[in-house]
C-alpha cells in the first residue's frame, strides 16, 4: 500500500464555506473569480484570465507536453428578473437548469444597477388560509412564481422606482451547514465542492513541493450550468482532460456516498477508456474509495471542451451528491477522496507519449495486433 496523500481538511472545509458565500450565478461570476486569484498567488500557482473571465493556472512539470488539465466551474444556478406583476412582485427565469420545485422558499438577492434588494421566492398560490388546496394543485413551474421583495412596493412603478429592471441577476442564498460529523449540506456545492477539492489538492502538491512529469493546468470555467463550460478556456497541446463534477445519490445510480466516483459514460457519451481505467488503478494502487456510474441526464465541461473541437482524451471524476440542483448533501469524506485521486493523478506520468503530437504515428499507444484480433 502506497503513502496515503496528506489533504489539509481545514483548509478544505474554510475553503467551501468562503466559496458558498460568494454569490456567483452564471453572468455574474467577477467576484469569485478574483477569489480564486488570490488562493492561486498566495500558492505561487501563475494563472491567466480569458476574455470573459476564466481562470487558466499552471503548475509546471518537468516536460510541457504532453500536458493535461483538471477543470471545475465556479459559476452557479440562479433567476434573472424577467417583468412585473401588477402588485410590484418579480416574475422571474431560471439561470441554469433546476426545478421551481426547489425555488419556492428560497431566500435571494437582486443586483439592481444600483444597489441590491433582499426576497424571497413563492409560489403565486402560497398562503394555505387565502387558497385551501389550490396551494397544493398549482403546476410547479417558474411562470408559477414570484420573487416578494423585502420593500415597500404594491405596483410597477414603486418597484420600477427602485431601480429594479428586466434582466438584473438573482443569487439564490446558499443556506450552508456543515456538521461535526462531516456532513455538508447547501445549495451551489455544484461545484463549490469541487472548486475547494482541486484547490486541496493544489495545495498538497505546493505544500510537498512535489515535481510533476508534465504540466498540469488547473481551469476554472464560469458558464458550465448554461453549457458553454470549457469550450474556451483550453490550452492548446492539453491532451488530457479531467472534469470535477457531482456525482448523484440515486436508486440505479452507483455513485460512492463517500468516495470519489470515476464516471464511465454521461448524457455525451462514453469517456476515455484508457484515461478513466488509470484513473481507476490510482484509487486501488492508493487504497482510495472509489465507485464507477453512468449518468444518463447529466453532463459537464469535459463535453463542452469536446464539441468546441478539441481533441483530448476526457474523465469525469465525482464526488458525491445527494439531491443535485436543490438542496444538496455531500460528505468530507468524498471530497477528500477526490482531493487525494487528483493529488495522484497530477503526480502521474503522461497517459501516452505519442499524444505530444496533435497527428503521428502508433507509437506507445496499446493497439491490437492482426494475430491477437483473429485468434492465432
């Protein structure tokens, strides 16, 4: 059995809180984005910013290619301000994909122009002693809502007044609480969780002054829940691709509640053989608590990087999720299982050394023979 890799939990877990209290939905992700800058230099990682805001670091290797890189988002559900009801309340559309189910009840903030507004999410129909059980038979969708402000306000214009606008952000508040047998519960671990995870493991590799065989570029993506995820922010000679995501607590599904979950096939289609069973060897040979799943309804920026046209071999590393999109569980335990994996694999040699070059020969790559194939 190999040396298990040492992950500083306290940095993990102060780390996930400072992420949870970041309000970040997609569009709005300047804030956090500067946070991760400031973890990247105090580590001595060098990093670059994409246009839109992507986060591009580098920790150097002893070759430069050919290189991977390990990519988790940063940008959340949320609501954006779609109009007016007559009595001033908020209609409202979701940013990302999640169910009004979860939305009623939530606490937010808007970000007006100028200045910010505190409310809540309801359903229209939400008072039990005005609507008896008509409560309970509306259909659950988001022209079903409305977002009360926390203001006095009882028509358009006094909400107009406010500075309030079609378009302004919504943040949903994260209602965090970790427990003292390391259980986290909030909204937006996808993919805090994993932001704080890489970032562990980040800080163990700074932390041992570990050498690594070949670059390893830690992305940071802020569009992921609208699809764009890692279409944009991709070093050019990257041959691998790891993605941190969630992996979802289900019956049928087999993700490990606390462990790390290698994914073998999503909504895109399978991932790499080759990178996802090296990936599978670190948990064994490293006595890591590991699961394999397929996700039939998920996918994440490793597919976004693969439709932009790049040509990369890709994994989805997991940790675990209970009730993703909503209000969502996960446990330490599986999140330092994903830290110690990625320690592992930022620590491995190249999968292949033939994939240097874009184009070129069979080389190391593990290919039938004609004999093998027909049996002599």
């Amino acid at each position: 059995m190999k040396n298990r890799q040492s992950i500083d939990h306290e940095f993990l877990i102060t780390t996930l809180k400072e992420l949870l209290n970041i309000p970040s939905p997609t569009g709005m992700t300047d804030e956090i984005v500067g946070y991760i800058c400031h973890h990247l230099t105090a580590f001595g990682i060098p990093f670059e910013l994409t246009r839109r805001g992507a986060v591009r670091a580098d920790l150097k290797g002893v070759k430069s290619s050919p290189d991977r890189a390990i990519v988790s988002h940063l940008d959340t559900l949320g609501a954006m301000v779609k109009g007016f009801y007559e009595n001033g309340r908020l209609q409202l559309v979701p940013i990302g994909s999640w169910s009004a189910r979860f939305a009623e009840g939530a606490r937010v903030t808007v970000y007006a122009d100028e200045g910010q507004f505190r409310g809540t999410i309801l359903p229209l129909k939400a008072s039990g002693h005005t609507y008896n059980d008509e409560i309970d038979t509306q259909p659950i969708n988001w022209t079903n809502l409305e977002l009360r402000l926390d203001e006095k306000v009882s028509c358009v214009a006094d909400t107009v007044a406010l500075g309030i606008n079609v378009g302004d952000a919504i943040a949903i508040d994260p209602m965090p609480e970790f427990t003292d047998n390391g259980f986290i519960c909030s909204r937006h671990l996808d993919d805090k969780a994993g932001v704080a995870s890489v970032l562990a493991a980040a800080k163990s590799i700074v932390d041992d002054g570990a050498l690594l065989p070949i670059d390893c570029h830690l992305l940071f993506t802020i569009s992921e829940e609208v699809g764009v995820g890692a279409s944009h922010v991709l070093h050019g000679d990257v041959a691998e691709l790891v993605s941190i995501d969630n992996g979802t607590i289900a019956p049928q599904q087999y993700t490990s509640e606390y462990g790390v979950t290698v994914a073998m096939q999503d909504s895109s289609g399978p991932f790499d053989r080759q990178l996802t069973r090296s990936l599978i060897n670190m948990c064994e040979d490293n006595s890591i608590t590991y699961s394999r799943d397929v996700f039939r309804y998920y996918r994440s920026d490793a597919a976004a990087a693969v439709e932009a046209g790049n040509d990369i071999r890709t994994a989805l590393l997991c940790f675990a999720l209970d009730s993703s999109h909503g209000y969502e569980r996960t446990h330490l335990d599986s999140l330092t299982s994903l830290s110690r994996l990625l320690v592992q694999y930022m620590k491995s040699k190249p999968l292949f050394h033939r994939d240097e070059e874009r184009l070129g020969s069979v080389g190391d790559l593990p290919i039938v023979s004609p004999d093998v194939a027909s049996g002599s």
